[in-house]
C-alpha cells in the first residue's frame, strides 16, 4: 500500500470514528439541552474551560512528542510515561484545590464543585495524550478510532442516565471526566508493555521535553485565543450567555475541530520527514491546506446559513438566543481548519517563533477587545474576535512560509478560490431558505434544508472533474482522471 493510501485509511478511520462521536454528542446535546437550563450548561462550560486550561499545561505536548519520534526507544516511552502521571497528579490539584477562586474570577460562584469535578480529568489528560500520540506514531489508526468512538458512547451514555436521575450541572461534567478514564483505561490496555511507567531518564527525556514545552507555550496561546473571550462574556453579560455559546459550540465547533483532529492525528507523526526539506513542503503542504478547505469552508458556510433550522431542531425551541451565536462561530470555523492545520505543520517541524509571533500579535489584540467590550458591554465584540483571529493567523502564516521560500502564495490561495466561492454561495443559500421558510413548521424547514444540501452534494459531484479536488485526489491515487 502506498503511503498516501496509508494514510488515506488511516484518516477514514479516524474520520468515521470523530464522526461517530459528534453523532452521539448531537443526541446528547439534543436530549439534555430539553432537561437542563442554559445555567446549567454555563457551569459546566467554566469547569471544562478551567480544567483544559491547566491540562494545557499538564499534557505538556507529550503527545506530538512521541508521534514525531523516529525511534521508538522503550527506556525512553517509560520515561515519558512516568512524567505524564506526575504532571497529571499536579494539574488536578491546580483545578481542584482552589475551585472556589476559579468560579469567581469567571463570576460565577455556583461553578466550584463542577470545577472541582473537571479536576479528574487533568489527571488523565497527559497519559492519553501520551497514549494517543503512540498509538498514531505506530499507525493503529482503526484502534484508536474504537476506542474513542466506544468512550464517547460509553461516557455520553451514563451522563444521560446521570442527567435524568439527578438534573444538575454535575451531571454534565461527568461525562467529560468518564470519557477521560475510559479512554485511558482501553489504550492502557491495548499498549500494555509497550509504553509502562518506568525510572525517568531525564538525560534521554530532556530534548523530547524541550521540545514538548515548546508545544504547550503554542497551545497556552492558542487557549487563551479562543478562551479570553468567552471569559469577557461571562463576567461582562453573565454565565447564562456563556450557556448559549456552550451549546452552539456542540454545533457549529465541535464537529469542524473532530474533523481537523482526525486530519492532524494522522498528518502529524508525516510531517516529521518534512524538517529540512523545503522541497517537500512545497510539494505537500498546499495540498494538505487545499484538502482541509475543501472538507471544512462549505460545510461551515452551510451550518452557519441554516442556524435558525438547526438550533431549534438539535436543542429545541426554548434555545433560539443561540442562533446568532451558531452563525458566527461556524463561520469561524470555516476558517480554523487551515489555520489549525498549517499551525500544526509548523509545529511539527519546530517553526515555534513564527507560531508564537503571530499569536503574540493577536493577544495583544485582546486588549482592546476586552476593554471594549467592559466599557460597552457589547459581547459580540468578544464573538466577533473569534470570527476574525483564524484568519488573521492563517494570512500571518501563510506570509512567513512564502518568505521562507517553502511555496508560492498565488498556489494556496487558488486552491481556496473554489471552495471559498462554494461555501459563500452556501451561505447564502442556507440562509435564505431559513428566513423565507420561517413561518412554516419546523419539519418542513428541515426538509428544505436538507434538499438543499443534498443538491449540493449532487451538483458538486457531477462537477467534479472540473473542481481541483478531484485533481487533487488523482494526484495521490484517489481518483480517476
């Protein structure tokens, strides 16, 4: 098998099993979102913002460590896996012992046990980060997609019995820290030997963790790029806010970053043979980007168009105030999936200062978002600074790799040009049918919705030949010219 279709199988599996768990996240979202309030979903948003906050920390980039190793050494896995439980052991203290002082400074006292909670699952984080990043360096793409997607079910399954039984925030929570332990207990399981806690080697482990810091500074800034903000609207507007935003997250975020992280799970441990070899860069990464636009921009365009269908039929009608948020963070998330994964490229082969000075300039560009929006109280400045931030990266990326000599920018952004027209023309279209079909019962705003995407989908494959992704596709033995 060739290396492209290799990698091909692994990102299907990945993709079925990412797919497979947004699945079970709508129907959990669907079901709970018609039990609990806004409120509640509020707490549970500031205790998995906190405890991901330090698991930033705690992972500590172990995880893209071992997926770029060239030799898998096992004194060196051992190590790795000692360090992952010691910092794990401290990050749930971190979240858990001054839970009271995270909940106010996100102005919401009634938050601490939830976030006391969230601390379990910055126990884990770091070993199945660590676990991850193994099981993708050695290409068990099927297992690890299991595995996930059996978590998933398994943890969303439970909370759901939780939610009904005892009705609260706390409930919801669980589900994050089940879907933590159950995760960690079957890649424990199936890696057995292969990577056991041992004595730490620091004189083996020091570069390895040089460079995974050098990750963990990359993913605080990022953190706090598409975090700070919701802060703003939670001591500025209110926690109910931050509610909202929590669950149009589930659907206009979460499905776009599972997709990404299917595509960077299996792209990374390649990206490795790329340091040092412009030419390669040059051959691959403007596919790679040209790929994750083609999989990303129209459909985000299309959610983001149909939001007042989609909101009321996933959360129900009581959730309407959600709708603005829908459509602004999709359209973000059309723009994330190139930012994320030229991020992670530049990751893998070390490129930290161009990553850290394009995140240092848009950080300092939240001052004056965050003041703005104290002084106004207008949160959409904050939202609007999510909309914006992705592609102020990308551009500023995009700029330091021309320089650098590893493409030419008229190449990557011709193989934007199509998909970018599509998803406006999906926007567009989405959205018009959403507002003259409003007064009709929502079953048959949905249908058109839906016949709507479904020509879409057919126009776009009896065009194909004309459309760069089918040459991009024959390129690597994907289709037939």
């Amino acid at each position: 098998m060739s290396n492209a279709r290799r990698l091909g199988a692994g990102g299907a599996w990945l993709l079925t099993g990412q797919l497979g768990s947004v699945v079970i996240q709508f129907a959990y979202a669907a079901l709970t979102a018609r039990i609990l309030t806004p409120s509640d979903f509020a707490i549970y948003a500031i205790a998995v913002i906190v405890a991901n906050l330090v698991a930033v920390f705690s992972v500590a980039g172990l995880g893209q460590a071992v997926a770029r190793l060239d030799v898998l050494d096992a004194s060196l896995l051992r190590s790795l896996s000692t360090v992952s439980f010691v910092v794990g052991l401290a990050a749930m203290l971190i979240v858990a012992a001054p839970a009271s002082l995270w909940a106010l400074l996100w102005n919401s006292p009634s938050s601490g046990p939830a976030i006391a909670l969230a601390g379990v699952t910055a126990l884990f984080a770091p070993a199945v980060g660590l676990l991850s990043g193994y099981m993708r360096r050695v290409g068990k793409f099927r297992i690890l997609s299991i595995v996930q997607l059996g978590s998933s079910l398994a943890a969303f399954g439970v909370s759901f019995v939780m939610v009904l039984v005892w009705r609260s925030s706390l409930s919801l929570v669980a589900s994050a820290v089940m879907l933590q332990i159950f995760c960690w207990i079957a890649l424990a399981i199936i890696c057995r030997r292969n990577i056991l806690p041992g004595r730490v080697r620091w004189k083996e482990t020091a570069p390895h963790l040089s460079f995974s810091w050098r990750v963990t500074a990359a993913n605080l800034m990022s953190f706090a790029l598409e975090n700070v903000p919701k802060l703003l609207v939670s001591r500025f507007s209110g926690p109910v806010q931050l509610g909202y935003w929590n669950r149009a997250d589930v659907i206009a975020t979460v499905p776009f970053d599972r997709l990404n992280a299917a595509v960077a799970q299996v792209l990374y441990p390649e990206y490795r043979h790329d340091a040092g070899n412009p030419s390669r860069v040059g051959r691959r990464w403007p596919d790679m980007l040209a790929l994750v636009a083609w999989l990303t921009v129209p459909l985000a365009c299309f959610v983001a168009g149909a939001a007042p269908v989609l909101v009321p039929l996933l959360l129900g009608p009581a959730w309407v105030e959600a709708v603005p948020f829908v459509t602004a963070l999709a359209l973000a998330s059309a723009l994330r999936g190139i930012s994320l994964q030229l991020a992670s490229a530049l990751e893998a082969i070390a490129r930290f200062k161009w990553i850290w000075a394009a995140q240092g300039v848009l950080l300092a560009a939240l001052v004056p978002v965050g003041i703005l929006t104290s002084v106004t109280g207008n949160i959409w400045i904050a939202i609007g600074y999510c909309v914006v931030f992705p592609a102020a990266r990308h551009a500023f990326q995009l700029i330091m790799c021309v320089r650098a000599g590893f493409f030419p920018l008229g190449l990557v952004l011709r193989a934007y040009l199509q998909p970018g027209l599509i998803g406006m023309f999906a926007f567009a279209t989405a959205r018009m049918a959403a507002e003259t079909t409003g007064a009709l019962p929502l079953v048959m705003r949905v249908i058109t919705e839906g016949l709507l995407a479904l020509a879409a989908v057919c126009a776009i494959w009896l065009l194909r030949r004309r459309l760069g992704i089918w040459a991009l596709l024959s390129t690597y033995g994907f289709g037939k010219n």
